[in-house]
C-alpha cells in the first residue's frame, strides 16, 4: 500500500538558456543541497522547475542568487510499491473521493519502491484518501 506525506515544494522560474540546469544544479551543490525530485520545462521562453530538497531554506538562497523568481507549494509525496497499477490505485482513489489533480511527476527507478509528487486541489483531503 501507498505511504504519503505533505512536503514543501520550491517553484521557481528564470529565463531559459543554455547550461541553466547545469547553472542550477552547480548553485544547489555548492549550497550543499540535496535534490531529491525535480522537474524542469521550457514554457513562453521561460524555464520552470519545481523542486523537493533536504534544505529548502539554502535552496531558496542559492536560487535567488541566480535571480530565480521564487515561490513555495505544498504538494503530496506518495511512495509505493515499484509494479503495474499502483498509480492508478492513488489516482482512482482521488477520483472516487472527488479530488481534481492539478499535475504529478515522478520516477520509479529498478527499486522496489517508486515515488511520485502530486498537487492536488485538496492535499489534506487526498492524504486522508491515500493513505
């Protein structure tokens, strides 16, 4: 069965270019960050990127040095065994309770476990329902 827990999300966003991750990533390495999940996509020119940390307070202080339009959200890290139908279990779950999805992303990876982070019109009531 699924586990779940309501984590901070850093949002940013900054003129998309060339070597930007690699900019990004170098920041947050050099502020001893450790990204645990991040996504990252091109739209209207501007380069958005959400991300999960284990020190979103040094994150947040990296990224504003490179200028990063910042701001916080709260979503849901659902954890869950690694095999076939257990998204769609989470997922169906939150559509019987009514609950919308606003998106999610996430990886599996060859563990035995694959997490993914979810932003829900609800997160207190979907944590209820996933867990």
């Amino acid at each position: 069965m699924a586990s779940a827990k309501i984590v901070k999300q850093i949002n940013f966003k900054m003129e998309n270019r060339t070597g930007l991750a690699a900019e990004i990533c170098s920041a947050l390495y050099d502020a001893k960050v450790n990204i645990t999940a991040i996504c990252g996509y091109e739209m209207d020119k501007q380069a958005e990127f959400m991300l999960l940390c284990d020190n979103p307070a040094a994150a947040k202080k990296a990224l504003k040095k490179l200028s990063a339009e910042i701001s916080e959200d709260s979503v849901i890290v659902v954890d869950m065994p690694n095999k076939s139908g257990e998204l769609k279990k989470v997922a169906s779950a939150l559509a019987g309770a009514g609950i919308n999805i606003n998106y999610f992303y996430g990886t599996t990876g060859s563990g035995k476990t694959s997490a993914c982070v979810i932003k829900t019109a609800d997160n207190k009531k979907s944590l209820k329902v996933i867990c």
